[in-house]
C-alpha cells in the first residue's frame, strides 16, 4: 500500500465532519437554498432530463460496478497465484474490495439509505412535493426505501476516484501525463457525480458531502488495516497471503 500520513489526513477528515456537521446541522435550510438554485416552479429540476448528464452518469456508475467485479477477479486471482495481479499486490485488490462492500454496500445502502427516511429534494413541499423536509443526520419517516441520506452514487464515485489515485501512485511504468491524468481523472468522476445529484433534484448537497466523508473516512481506516499499521495482533487483519501482496 502507498504510504500516508495518518495523523494529517486524520486531521483533515475531523475538520471536514466538523465543518460539515455546523454547516447542514447549524444551519439546515442551507440544504434547500443550494437546491433551489437549480429548481423552476413549474418546471421542477430541470437538469434532470439532460440526455447528456444522465449518459455521463450512467457511465460512471457502471464504471465503478465494473471496477468492483475487476478488484474482485484480481484479488482471487492474486491469492491463488501469490503474485500481482496488473502490477497491484493482493492486498490493494483487497482495500479495493473492502472499501467498496463496506462504504457504498453496508455502511450506505444497506444501513442509512434504506434507514434514514430522508426524502429527496424533488419531493419535498419547497419544491412542489408532498414531503417534509428534514435536516442531514436526522433519522425521520419521509420515506420508505432508497432514500435521500446519503448518496449512494457519490460514494461509489469517491471510491472509484480513490482507487484510480492507488492506480497512479502503484502503476510504476506510468509516464508523468499518464499519472497526472488518472489523479485528475480520480477528482473528476466524484466531482461530476456530486453536481450531478444536486442539480438534478436526486440529493441535497449535504447527502453528497456526508457520503464523500464516509467513503474518505473508511478509507482511512482501511489503509491503517491493509498497511499493517494497527497495533499488534490487529496488524494481522490486512495481511493478505502472496510474495508480492
């Protein structure tokens, strides 16, 4: 695994949840007045229909989809050869992995997705909906499933962005261009998928935000994990099995 500095980055991710938890907490009609940039009466979002912005998304989604099934092959393959697998030991596939199943799969969809309640910004009373709106992190009845708290789709994309930034940093035989463009290529992807839930009514800008968090958070957590750099017995839990891995 590449190398980080754990305390700064950790230090970056607290300031990025304090920032963010007194901004959408301290003041929650921040939500609905960043929304309401983007909504017509009458008209509602009316980005959502852009036949170009729902390609790019839809691309970008099954590009991560297919990211996932790539780090999975690659990791089995990884552990059945002890070799890497294009260049990435095993133990990157399995960061991939885990980064994926644990931040867009459990901690996302399965758990605050489905759990939270929020309703999403084009069915809220403010923009001609019949729903309450609710301010970020607050657990509520406004909707059943697949709900608005957080962006399922901006997590992927963070995850997809940092796994092209892993790509740029192990992929050694890369020219300078070729690793400058992964890196602008790994900011884009969540960049463009953050505006495109928030213009088009999908998500407030607080659920792109507390899904990036998340994702960076986990990812965090995770390279300590897979780097061996948990204290003692703990250590263990990212060794992944292989001479180069």
């Amino acid at each position: 695994m590449p190398k980080i500095d754990y305390q700064m980055t950790g230090r970056w991710l607290i300031a990025g949840w304090l920032a963010a938890i007194a901004l959408f907490r301290g003041a929650p009609s921040v939500d609905l007045d960043i929304s309401r940039l983007f909504w017509r009466a009458g008209a509602g979002f009316t980005v959502v229909g852009n036949p170009l912005w729902e390609f790019l998304r839809q691309r970008l989604w099954d590009a991560a989809l297919v990211l996932l099934l790539v780090a999975v092959i690659a990791l089995i393959r990884a552990l059945i050869s002890g070799r890497a697998v294009l260049g990435i030991p095993a133990r990157v596939w399995g960061f991939v992995v885990a980064l994926y199943v644990l931040a867009p799969g459990i901690v996302v969809n399965l758990w605050l997705k489905s759990s939270s309640g929020r309703a999403r910004p084009a069915t809220v009373q403010e923009f001609g909906g019949t729903k309450l709106f609710t301010p970020a992190g607050q657990f509520t009845d406004q909707c059943a499933h697949n709900c608005s708290f957080v962006s399922g789709e901006v997590s992927a994309a963070v995850a997809l962005g940092i796994a092209l930034w892993l790509a740029a940093a192990l992929w050694t035989k890369l020219e300078t261009w070729q690793r400058s463009y992964l890196r602008v290529t790994g900011l884009f992807i969540p960049g463009f998928v953050i505006v495109q839930r928030v213009v088009t009514g999908r998500h407030f800008p607080s659920d792109a935000v507390f899904a990036a968090l998340i994702t960076l958070t986990i990812a965090w957590a995770l390279h300590a994990v897979f780097s061996g750099r948990l204290p003692g017995p703990l250590a263990r839990l990212g060794r992944v099995p292989g001479r180069r891995g």
